[in-house]
C-alpha cells in the first residue's frame, strides 16, 4: 500500500509539473506572438498594410498594452511554481551556465515589459511625449530578447521544427523592425514643410499655414474630417 501511494503521489506531482510548464510554453509562445503584433499596430506606417483605419488598429494596440502584461507575468510564475525556485533569486541576471544565460534574457525581458508598462499606464500623462516615445522604443528589445531567451530552451520550440523555424523568422523579423524604427527616427520618410504664415485666433489656437518643399501628399477621403 505504502509502495502505491507513493507512485500514485509521483504520478501526481508529475502531472502537476507537466500541466504547469505547458501553461508556461503556451502563455510565452502566444505572449510573443501579440507582443510581436501590438508593435507592428502601433506602427502606423505598417498597420495601413493590415488596416486602412488607423484608430481601429491604435485601439487594439493600446488594449494589448493594458493587458498583455497580466497575461505574459503568468509565464514566469509558473515556471518558478513548476521547479519551486526563489522568484527573488530568479529576478536577478545568472550567467554561470548556458541554460541560466537563456533564463537571464527572459528575466531582462520581463524588466523591461514592466518599465514599458509602468512609463505607460501610470506615467504615460506626466512624461512629455518625446520622453514617453524614447522610454516605449524599449519593446523592441524585449521583443528581441524575449525570441532569444526562448529560442533554445523553450519546450516546443527545440521539440518541433516549424515552431523553430518561425521563431527564426520572428528574430529576422524583429531586427528588421529595429532597422526600420531606426530609420523612422532619423525622418527619411518625413515630409519637409516652410512655414509661410503664423495667425493666432485665439489663447490656445494657432493657424499655420505651410508649404510643402518636396514631393506631394497623397489624401484620403475624410482623412481630416
């Protein structure tokens, strides 16, 4: 009897392990995938490639932003539940073997998520806004690191090709968008403009009027109606 309870005691605290690590691969694995999404919604420049209403994706970007952390923070902790780690020893950085290095990028992603997070729910109307735009460039590494951490050490991406395959491709993707955000910052695409006339109507309405110095514009209809 004794002999029994404890295979059946096993058995049951091995389940409980597997169900809690698969919760894990699955929350990292979708968690990314949004991640990687709410970052191409909040492009405007590549959000017109899947919506032509620009408010309709800058909604669903904000609303992955609220909550995708409450979602993601289940990952981590499941993980410490699963091996029964210190969580204050695993917010640290641990570089003494690859596996921890692979640990380590996560724990750096999911400082960053809660600096994003944090400068965007609660600080987001106290920063001015090219203060909060520099602090919000910070998801890109996160992005990043977060492909990385997984790419070798995650339970389904090392088991099955196609997802190794896509996270490979994630990665390409990732740091093509880096290159690209890099070169928004610079103002490559950006229209140049002479200011030709300066009315104020009133103490908190000014009219500009100006003059394109190349190229053209191309309108939409309604677009500032």
């Amino acid at each position: 009897f004794d002999l029994d309870f404890s295979i059946s005691e096993t058995n049951s605290e091995l389940f409980v392990f597997s169900l809690k690590m698969t919760s894990a691969s699955l929350i990292g694995l979708v968690g990314v995938v949004l991640i990687f999404w709410q970052m191409i919604l909040g492009n405007r420049y590549l959000s017109n490639f899947i919506s032509f209403d620009v408010l309709d994706a800058n909604k669903i970007h904000k609303f992955l932003g609220k909550y995708i952390l409450i979602f993601l923070i289940l990952h981590p902790l499941l993980i410490i539940s699963a091996y029964n780690w210190d969580p204050i020893t695993m917010l640290l950085p641990d570089f003494s073997t690859e596996f921890y290095k692979h640990v380590s990028l996560g724990v750096f992603s999911l400082w960053i998520l809660l600096f994003i997070w944090v400068t965007s729910a609660i600080f987001h109307k106290i920063l001015k806004y090219q203060h909060w735009q520099i602090l919000h460039y910070s998801s890109y590494i996160f992005l990043i690191f977060s492909i990385l951490h997984s790419k070798d050490i995650g339970r389904y991406i090392t088991k099955f090709p196609f997802l190794t395959l896509l996270w490979n491709v994630f990665l390409v993707l990732a740091i093509i968008l880096v290159v690209f955000r890099v070169i928004l910052a610079s103002g490559v695409f950006y229209k140049r403009f002479k200011i030709i006339s300066k009315d104020s109507i009133n103490q908190s309405t000014i009219v500009l009027k100006l003059k394109l110095l190349s190229g053209k514009l191309n309108f939409k209809n309604g677009q500032f109606v």
